[in-house]
C-alpha cells in the first residue's frame, strides 16, 4: 500500500502544468461550493433569527379551536386566565419570558381619510424582555404602561404613515369591532414609525399595548400567548415538554412552532437549497469532465510503461488501483486548495462588508457574509474526492486491460 501511494504521487505531479490545471478547476469547485453554501447558511441563519426575534417567537400557544373555528366575533377562539397561562409555561425550562397578543383589522383615519389597518397589541416590556426588536424608522418604541392607567400610544408602519399623512406626535382614530360585535373608536398618539422589511405589510400595519387593545374590543382575551427561548437549538424539546404538560393537564391548547409559521422563511429556504444543489451538480459535471480527461491522457502516455509493468508480472488490479489513487490524490489535493481558497475568500468578502439589492417584497439590502459550515466543509470534501475516484475508474478500467505485445509496441 505504501509503494502504490508513493508511485501515484509520483505519477500525479510527473506532468506539473496538467496537473496544476487539474487542481485549479477542482479547488475552484470546492471553493464555489463554500462559498455559496457559506452564503446560504448565514442568510439561513439571520432569516431565521430576525423572523424570531421580529415578533414570531419560538414558540406560539393558541386554543385549539382557534385553527378549527371561525370566529364571528373577534377573539371568539382566544385565550383565557392568560396570568395563570404564562406561570406554567415560564416555569419550564429553557423559556426566556412570554408576551401576550392580541391580533385584530379595523379603519384608521386621519379625519380626511380612513384605510384598513392589521394591529398587533403587545405587552411592551414583556416583549422587550425577550428580545423582540422592531426596526424602528422614526420617533420610539411603545412604552410599558403603569397599572390602571392608559397612554393610548401606537405605532404605525411607515407605508400606512405615508399613505395616511402621519408622522411621530400626530393623532389617528381606529375603529374596530368589539367581541360584542359592536362598533367601537379609540383615538391613540402615534410615537413612532418602523418597518417590517416586507413592503406589503409596511402598507397596512400598526402596533399598540395591549391593554388599549382589550378596552378597544372590550375583551379580557388575547390571540395568542409568544414563548421566546434562551436559543433556536431548544425549540423541539420545550415545544414536547409543553405539549406533554398540556395534555396531562388536560388543557385545551394548540402549540405550534416558529418554522410552522415562518411561510416566508420555507420558501427562502427551499428556493435557496434548490439553488445550491443546482450549483452542486454543475461543479460535480465540471470536475468529472477536467479529471477524467487528464486521467485519460496521462494513460495514452504510460501505455509503454504500463505495459512494461505488466511484463514484469505486476497484477492487472494493481494497475487499477494505481490509477485509482492518484484520483483520489488528485481530489485530496483539490480540496485542501479549494478549502484554502474558499476561506480566504470568505475572509476577504466577510472584510469588505458588501450590501446586495433588496430581495423581492423586502426593503432592506443583503448583507454578503460567508460562514465557515465545517459539515459543508467535509461534504465538498468528500464530494469531490469522490467524484475523482469516480472519474479515475475508465482509464484505470482501460489501463489494466492492455495488451503486453501492443502496449509495448506502442509509440
């Protein structure tokens, strides 16, 4: 074994320029592969994280008719004894704090002009507690009211502030319909602009507290009860936990989690993952092609030598095994080069801080960052000396079935 590596690293660098172009085409397919699915991955990751920390939470509790029933009225399918609710599920492991919220459309009107609206009533400190962070345009974020008392504060985002001529300090009217099914107002003094990143629902939503919310709809009820964790990881084992207490206790409870909600998010990330496997399949092609043609050639010019060996009663497998080392030499070399390559690429984009155009239905630009994905890092690994080996196999097949007489004739 030990004679068959040093001949094939012999063999492999007896022709450097080829095989110089050789390892230049396979690093560069590792490197591609790195760097995309290094982009892929933080873009993964930051989707993930701000779609949790924006106001989705880890975890969402409703009742569990709120997915079976429609409502006739708002709140019909909402949460009661939510105080007693919320010590429960605080009490678990892992569980950073919960925020109640309400979720209900009415009319906002500026006195000229009324529009729809989607409002999101929260408890401000306790979504400060867990993080939930608004990208806050103009003016503040709500502040907690004192007990029994009421600011009527909102916040607006800013296309429906631009379509409704509104800005920090101005006043707004809503109107909604109560439990009861009444029509109700409130008038509330906006304190800020933010954004959601995603411009159609920039055009109609508004955010207030939740207790200006339950004296709008005079309600006591909430739409939902958002569990934020100490970290993403834990998801799946606070969401069995949860669920096992609450059929122990026999509660009328749904629990669903933040990848269950996150549509936006399963569509990123299966458009992204088909992308990249596309990118893996044009390297892979790639890399068979350029390998298995310096392979071949190399074998056209040891057809006297391979046939000396033979003479000399070297066996036919071991011809092939020969050629089939020095693929998977070849694939080694590659990828150490194309994981260097890769990384100082990726230190070199992750420095230069680049910004891409906004992504369809958002507003932001795109950080261009690269993560370092050590699975990655070992799956391009061993893709590509793979593949190597896998292109070695015809000429080596080819080799080892040469005639002594005509390979030693052979000019």
């Amino acid at each position: 074994m030990r004679k068959l590596l040093l001949l094939a690293f012999r063999n492999v660098f007896r022709n450097r320029r080829r095989t110089l172009m050789t390892l230049i085409v396979v690093a560069g397919g590792v490197a591609a592969l790195l760097l995309s699915g290094g982009f892929f991955a933080f873009l993964f990751r930051n989707l993930r994280e701000n779609t949790i920390r924006n106001g989705l939470g880890h975890l969402q509790i409703y009742t569990a008719s709120y997915f079976t029933r429609d409502e006739k009225h708002v709140l019909d399918n909402g949460l009661t004894d939510v105080r007693q609710l919320q010590s429960s599920v605080e009490g678990s492991p892992h569980v950073r704090g919960t925020a109640a919220r309400i979720e209900f459309n009415g009319l906002v009107s500026n006195g000229e002009k009324s529009s729809p609206f989607l409002a999101t009533a929260v408890d401000p400190a306790a979504e400060r507690l867990m993080g939930f962070q608004l990208r806050i345009t103009a003016g503040r974020d709500l502040q907690p009211e004192p007990a029994g008392s009421s600011t009527n504060q909102a916040l607006i985002a800013q296309g429906l502030a631009k379509s409704m001529h509104v800005k920090p300090g101005d006043g707004l009217t809503l109107l909604a319909v109560t439990a009861d099914g009444a029509l109700n107002g409130i008038d509330v003094n906006i304190v800020g602009l933010y954004t959601t990143g995603i411009q159609e629902q920039d055009e109609r939503q508004l955010r207030m507290t939740l207790a200006d919310s339950q004296r709008l709809l005079q309600s006591n009820r909430v739409t939902k009860l958002v569990v934020g964790l100490d970290s993403t990881d834990n998801t799946d084992a606070v969401y069995s936990a949860l669920l096992g207490k609450f059929q122990s206790e026999k509660r009328d409870i749904a629990i669903r989690r933040w990848i269950e909600l996150a549509t936006f998010y399963r569509q990123v990330h299966t458009l992204f993952s088909g992308i990249f496997a596309f990118t893996g399949v044009l390297v892979f092609f790639m890399v068979v092609m350029s390998s298995a043609n310096t392979l071949m050639m190399a074998m056209f010019e040891r057809i006297r030598e391979i046939g000396t060996m033979l003479a000399m009663g070297t066996p036919r497998s071991w011809i092939t095994g020969l050629f089939v080392m020095e693929g998977l030499l070849t694939g080694a070399l590659g990828a150490v080069l194309g994981i260097a390559f890769g990384a100082i690429a990726a230190a070199l984009f992750n420095s230069a801080d680049l910004k891409l155009p906004p992504p369809p239905t958002s507003n932001q630009p795109l950080l261009f960052h690269v993560l370092q994905v050590p699975a990655l890092t070992l799956g391009a690994s061993l893709l590509v000396i793979a593949t190597l080996a896998i292109a070695s196999i015809t000429p080596a097949m080819r080799a080892s079935k040469l005639r002594i007489v005509e390979s030693l004739a052979h000019i």
